[in-house]
C-alpha cells in the first residue's frame, strides 16, 4: 500500500513499488525479484541510516565538506524520499552557503526515486558523464 501523499501524486491504483520508477518494467523486475522485493531492513541499517541523517541536517555539516571537491546532485521532481524536489535544492543551498562553488544541482522534471532506472535514463547518464568529462577530462572509449 502507498501512502497517502504518495497515492495522491502517483494514483491510487498504482503498484506498491511505483513511487520507485514510471517505468513500469523496472517496477515489475523489482518487484519480483527475491533480493529486492523481501529485503528487510536490519536494526543496524536503520540506526546507520538515521545516523547519517542526522549528521547531513546539522546546521555546520556543509562546513566540513572540502571546498574543493565537486559535488554533482541529481535527482527526480516526483521523488517523494527527496520531497519532490525540495530535498535536493535544499541540500545545494546549504553547500552553497558554505562556500561551495562547484556544485550542480540536476532535477529531472517527472522522475521518482530511481533516476537512472527512470524512463529517459538516458538523459540523466548524459549529463552525468559530461559532468565527470568537464572535470576530470574526454574519456575515450575502449
């Protein structure tokens, strides 16, 4: 069952694990494969989640980010794990504020949670490898 704000932006009758992808072939493969669909969340992964979490939401964690590493975010406009959006641009802001300059926020407008699982992934592994090739040079194949 989705929840309810999830429900209200995806459709009632949506799959359980929809709010993952639109396409609804990667929705299906995941949900019938056994390592991915009955995976239970330990009491260890939960705390170093919450951990993490928690660290990334204090007001100085930007701060102690070095200034000099390039950060690329990138996620989709329907995440519900990002806020839709929120998330992220938040997340740049804060890094901004803390004098971070070579930052790129991607929003990809429609996407969920899963943007290189998405439909039109191949836009997002486009812009992910030009922005690796803009920062560490062409990478030539083979």
């Amino acid at each position: 069952m989705l929840s309810a704000h999830i429900e209200k932006r995806i459709g009632k009758d949506a799959p359980k694990l929809a709010w993952l992808t639109r396409d609804s072939e990667v929705v299906e493969k995941y949900s019938n494969d056994k390592y991915c669909s009955s995976y239970i969340f330990t009491v260890d992964g939960f705390y170093t989640l919450f951990d993490m979490l928690g660290r990334v939401s204090e007001p100085k964690w930007a701060q102690t980010v070095p200034k000099t590493t390039p950060i690329l975010i990138i996620s989709g406009t329907e995440d519900p794990v990002g806020g839709y959006g929120r998330g992220p641009q938040e997340v740049y802001h804060r890094l901004f504020s803390a004098g971070h300059h070579d930052l790129t926020l991607s929003l990809y407008p429609g996407m969920r949670h899963e943007v290189l699982n998405e439909i039109g992934r191949e836009k997002v592994y486009s812009d992910v490898l030009e922005w690796l090739n803009n920062r560490a040079g062409a990478v030539q194949p083979g």
